[in-house]
C-alpha cells in the first residue's frame, strides 16, 4: 500500500497478526497521520509475554507514543488522536504531538468496543479537512462491537475514495486473537474486494513487536 511499508508480505495472514515477529512500520512524508486508540474493556487483558506481562492498553500505550513521534517527523501540523470505546465515547484530539498521546492513556479502559464509530470519525476529519492523503493507525485488540457495522464504513469509504493513497486504514491489533477475530481481520485485509470494485484500504498487522520510522518517500 502507498501509506506505510511492510518489511515482507507475510505468506500467512491470519497466523502473521498474532505472532510477535519484529516488523518495522514505515511512515511516509506527506501524509495526513491519524491515530485510533480502542480504550474498551478487553483491553484491560494481559496476554503473557506477546505483551511483556503488561494489560493490552499498556502496551499499546508504549507502542502507540513510539508511533507518534516518529509520526510527528513527517506530519508538520501535527497528528489526529482520536479514541474510543461503546457508542457514543468517541474523542478526538486534532493536531496534537505525542506528549498528548500520552496523556489520553492516563483515563484506563471504559465500554465497549465502537470501531465503525472511530473509522467514520476519521475519515470525516479527512474529508473536514481536504486532506488527499491520510493513514488512519487503528490500534484495537480486534473484537467489535458490531462487524457488519465496520464492514459497512470501509465499503462505503472504499467506494468513495476509490484509492488507498487517499484514505488507508492500518490495523494493528494488540494481544492474542482468536480464530473467529483472526479469520475477521483476514477478511477485511484481502476478501472485501467484490464490494469495492477492488480497492483495498484495508491492512492488518500486530502492534506487538513492531517498530516504527519515518521515511520520506515510499520504498
């Protein structure tokens, strides 16, 4: 995709989003950077190891403000933060650094899991703000609270931008999945083309593990 680079295309999707293999996230200059953080409940969890014996939202707090200073070398007015659990908790910080980042974990969890409501928020702060390039980061554990709701919301931006390199969404999910949420993911990553004439805005990843770098132009 043209917002971000994989170090490889993993051969086994749905196996590669639970595994914490080092991966480095390549942000690219020019780019309208948004940051999605899922505060639900679940996050509380820990999962061992592939979380270093911290809660899901811990170590998505960690990684998350790494992301966000690399995202603010390439991002000159400043980052989009928004977060979000149950319907309707969904807030947003516009044109932050990742000092503010770090204050939005100091609130721990609440509800449950709005991620269509979070992808509608971003893409309408692109559209708020004629963005033509814009990567929305959507840091979840996976389980919403609805679907069909997500699916609808991609399918619907997908079929107005016409293409990745004006709106992507990269998920990278944090903690352990299970099968029925890794088979999900899957499908939102590669099988929600015959309804968007072909266009992927979609790409899913885990955040364990991962690091991140600003780059200017895509490899």
């Amino acid at each position: 995709m043209g917002f971000f680079n994989r170090e490889k295309k993993p051969t086994s999707p749905a196996a590669e989003i639970v595994d914490k293999k080092p991966t480095t996230i390549s942000l690219v200059k020019g780019k309208n950077i948004m940051i999605g953080i899922d505060f639900s409940g679940s996050m509380d969890t820990k999962d061992g190891d592939l979380t270093d014996s911290k809660s899901r939202l811990k170590y998505a707090e960690k990684q998350t403000i790494a992301l966000a200073m690399e995202a603010s070398k390439i991002d000159s007015d400043g980052i989009d933060v928004i977060t979000y659990s149950g319907a309707p908790d969904v807030q947003t910080y516009w044109n932050t650094d990742a000092g503010t980042v770090s204050d939005v974990f100091k609130g721990g969890t609440r509800g449950s899991t709005g991620t269509h409501l979070a992808i509608q928020t971003a893409y309408e702060r692109h559209q708020a703000i004629g963005s033509k390039s814009t990567l929305f980061l959507l840091v979840t554990d996976g389980v919403p609270d609805s679907e069909s709701a997500v699916e609808s919301i991609i399918v619907k931006i997908a079929n107005e931008v016409k293409s990745p390199d004006v709106f992507m969404i990269a998920i990278l999910t944090v903690g352990k999945l299970n099968d029925s949420t890794r088979n999900w993911l899957l499908k939102l990553d590669e099988n929600l083309g015959s309804k968007t004439n072909g266009v992927d805005i979609v790409s899913v990843q885990p955040l364990c593990g991962a690091s991140f770098e600003a780059v200017k132009a895509a490899r």
